[in-house]
C-alpha cells in the first residue's frame, strides 16, 4: 500500500501539471521610464478555458525591455534594453534570460550594447539560433550578435547604417528609421522594414559568423508616405505582409523564394473608410493566425484590431475593426493554438484578452483586463 507521502507527491505533481495545461504563460515588455512604474519584464496566465487574465508579476527586473523574442528552442528569451557598448559606456542594446521550463523563471546571462546612438526597437534570431538581429529606430542602423551555445551574446559582428531619399512626410520621415526586422521562412534573409525611407531592405544571413551582406534586389518600395514598420510571411511563406504605420495599411507582396523579393499586389487600410488619419502613431503590429487564414493589424488612434481573411491569392478581405479594449494598442499576441488574442494598451496600462473565432477570425473580448504599466509587447511562453 503505497505511503501517505507518495500519495500526496503524486496528488501535487498531478495537480501542477493540470494547472499548467490550464493556462498559458505569458512575458510581457514594457517602458521603465525613470521613477515610472514598470519594473522590467512581467508574467501573467492566461486561463486556457475562460481566456481570463492572472495579475502580472515582475519575472526580471531590466530596463526598457521593449520587445522579448525566443531562441529557436526556447531555452533563452531576448529583450531590448540597454547594454554595455563597446567603448563601456551604456548604449541601447539587448539582454539575454534563461529560461527554466520547470520553474518557468528567468534569469539573467548577459547584456550587449549594440554601439550606436538611438534606441533599439526590435530583435530577431535565427532559425538555428546561432545570431541575433537588432534595429534601432532612432539611430537608423542595425546590427548582429552571435550566440553561444547556452545562448550568451557574443561581441557585436554587423553594425550598418540606412541610407536613401526619405519619404514625403517630413515630420515622421526626416532620415531613415528601420523599424522592424523579419527573417525568412528559409532562413537565407532579414528584411528590415524602414518607417523613413517608405522601404524593405533585404540582407543576407550568416548565421556561421552571425553577418549581415546587403542583398540583390535591395529592397521592396511602399507607396510614398506609408512608413513601413512591421512584416510578416504567410505560413507557407508564399506572400509578405507590410504593416504601414503612416497611412494605417498593409501592402501584401508575393514573395519568391529563390530570389529573396517580394512584389507588391494590393494596398489596403486597416481602418474604417472615412476615417482620417492625423495621430502621429498609427498602425503598430500585425500578426498571422496559426492556421494561417486570417491576419490581423492593430490602429493606435483608432484604438482597434483590424481582421482580415485571407484570399487564395494571398490579398486580403477585412472583416471587422473591433475596439482594442484601451488606448494605444502598441502590440499583440495569438496564442499558439490560436484560440485567444491578447492585446497590450500602452498608454491605458492594460492588457486585454479575445476569444478568436477559429472559423472567421472575429474577435470577441473576454472581459478581462489587468493593468501592467507600460506594456508594449506580448509573448507566448512554449
């Protein structure tokens, strides 16, 4: 007859595992501006059953941990912040965590600067995590780091500044502004989107020596004044969607592989018609459902979540603008089995969750909301 105590281990180990099957574990970046609320990186679950929010937690205490991406494996979490540069002194830069499956804790292994001016907006690895890609909005480059195997950042292997004729609009497209940075499904390129140049350049990865080679065609053009500011590929990785932040719209591309170029096919808004753009920060993140038959495309101003069915031939149909739940809908999330969107408002400090329709993508929102200070990115755990 098995002991009182084993009886109990098994009943805590049985109950731990049903909780953790019950909810999803999400990291959330914010702004730690000086004397501001936020701490750094939080935790918060998500009720896998109701879509209801936990009260977020401090998971790592970092500055401006404004967009977290995986390793591959997710073994290790990234976010933007500051690091030491190369000279010592403190320049924007990334952070790298460990993460323990088990414990679902982070700590941290290093900083890096990445040695120019202007804050970093937006990161990236590789398909085989052997390199990371930064962007700096502010300082108009970009740069690479190798990681070693246990997911440290190595000393900074690319730094390349943008040039080009900026766009017509002379308040948000003074100079170059790379925004965003995508890598291809074949793990041959990034593609970095640049707000102030109304263009997507293309770059050779290699991930061997974690380099970045300027690639043949250089770019995809978007109309003039649209600001591009952030991209992703369909989930067969035939098209390429261009979130434009100016004008609020997403210009869709056919993407060839074997070239490494898109070709753009359609414009569309993802706000409502008549609606007139004025607000400096307009459209933020954009996003693919899992089963790759809607995408989706938040409106800060507008406060809403743009849904869009996707066609056969890669262009889309929208299908409803909803309310985001709060003010300035910087960025957001599916989960990974595309049940739930959860939605983080910069500036009404909260988060809110949607249950998603799997068959026509429309959202409906839970009624659950949480405050976190600041939050501007949304990340799933494994």
């Amino acid at each position: 007859m098995p002991s009182l105590r084993r009886v109990l281990l098994t009943f805590t180990l049985t109950l731990t595992s049903t909780m953790s099957a019950a909810s999803q574990l999400i990291f959330l970046g914010t702004y730690t501006p000086k004397d501001g609320a936020s701490k750094g990186i939080y935790a918060v679950r998500l009720d896998s059953v109701t879509g209801a929010l936990s009260e977020p937690v401090v998971a790592a205490e970092t500055p401006n941990p404004t967009f977290l991406t995986w390793r591959p494996d997710h073994r290790v979490l990234y976010a933007l912040g500051e690091g030491p540069g190369p000279d010592g002194q403190t320049s924007a830069g990334v952070a790298a965590f460990a993460f323990d499956g088990t414990t679902q804790k982070l700590a941290l292994l290093n900083r890096r600067g990445a040695g120019g001016s202007g804050g970093t907006t937006m990161l990236a690895t590789d398909a085989t995590g052997k390199m990371l890609v930064t962007v700096s909005y502010g300082g108009g480059y970009l740069a690479s780091f190798p990681l070693a195997a246990d997911g440290r950042l190595g000393a900074r292997t690319s730094l390349i500044a943008h040039a080009g004729p900026p766009g017509p609009n002379k308040v948000r497209q003074d100079k170059p502004h790379p925004h965003s940075v995508t890598i291809s499904p074949d793990n041959r390129f990034a593609f970095i989107a640049d707000l102030g140049l109304d263009r997507v350049f293309a770059y050779q990865l290699d991930p061997a020596t974690a380099t970045l080679t300027p690639h043949d065609p250089a770019f995809i053009t978007t109309p003039p004044g649209t600001g591009p500011r952030h991209t992703k590929f369909s989930r067969d990785g035939r098209f390429f969607y261009i979130l434009n932040e100016i004008d609020g719209s997403i210009s869709v591309c056919t993407y060839d592989a074997a070239r490494g170029a898109g070709t753009p096919i359609q414009h569309i808004s993802t706000l409502p018609a008549g609606f007139q753009v004025t607000d400096p920060d307009r459209a933020a993140e954009i996003r693919i459902h899992p089963n790759g038959r809607f995408v989706y495309a938040s409106n800060r101003g507008h406060e809403s979540i743009a849904v869009f069915a996707v066609q056969a031939d890669g262009t889309l149909k929208l299908v409803e603008i909803t309310p985001c739940g709060g003010k300035h809908p910087r960025n957001f999330e599916l989960s990974p089995d595309g049940r739930w969107l959860v939605c983080a408002n910069m500036n009404s400090n909260n988060l809110v969750s949607f249950k998603v329709d799997a068959g026509t993508g429309r959202l409906t929102s839970t009624g659950s909301t949480v405050t976190v200070p600041q939050p501007v990115c949304v990340l799933f755990a494994p």
